[in-house]
C-alpha cells in the first residue's frame, strides 16, 4: 500500500520532471496548397483537402478556411463502415442481406427503400 508519505514523494519528483517528457519530436508543420484548391473550383463544388505525411510532421490543406473548421465526415466513411460491418459478421453476406428502412423521409428518394450491402454501396446509402 501506498503510504502519504510516498505518494507526495511521487508528487514532488512528477513535478520537477520536464513538462514536454524526454521524446524530442520536431513541431508540426502546415501547408496550404492552392492547386488543390483549385481542383474542387474546377469540377464547380466545394471541398477541401487535408493530408497528413507522418515522416515530416507536415499537414497538407486546399485551404486556411475550411481546413480548420469541424466537419462531419459524410461519405468519407462509407467504405471502411462497410468493411467493419462484414469483417465483424454485423453484414454477413453483402449479395443477400436485406438493410431495412428506418421509415424516415429523406430527401433522396434512392436512401429510402430496403437495400442489399451491394446495392447500397453502389447507391451511396449505407
């Protein structure tokens, strides 16, 4: 058991201790890239783009704006929650199971039938 005594010990020693740890990791950088920015005006949409390379500590972004704003991921997420779903036997077979509709009216008609795993990554409504 942990006496008074050692747990100020232990205290007193975690405070004199640096305060950044021992690891000497460079500062993260950042980027703005303007012709990827450009991309996205090109095809007539709104987006943006934020890289990260881990050997350089460098994040990459299409702009200063939108890149620092939190954003939900959206369809990002579509294909790896698909790959979940069948690797943890949530989705068994993608050609056979059936994912009911919730009832909800959404304003795309396609999200509202029932679907197949393959029909509904082909139709964008996972």
């Amino acid at each position: 058991m942990i006496s008074r005594r050692h747990a100020l010990g232990l205290l007193a020693t975690a405070s004199i201790l640096p305060s950044r740890g021992f690891a000497h990791v460079a500062p993260q950088r950042s980027e703005i890239r303007e012709e990827l920015a450009k991309r996205f005006s090109d095809d007539g949409t709104v987006g943006t783009f934020v890289g990260y390379k881990i050997d350089d500590y460098l994040v990459i972004a299409s702009d200063t704006v939108r890149s620092g704003e939190a954003m939900l991921p959206a369809s990002t997420f579509k294909i790896p929650n698909s790959v979940i779903a069948l690797e943890t036997g949530v989705a068994g077979d993608p050609d056979k199971d059936v994912f009911k509709w919730d009832g909800v009216v959404r304003s795309i008609d396609a999200c509202a039938p029932h679907r197949r795993g393959a029909d509904a990554e082909l139709r964008r409504s996972v």
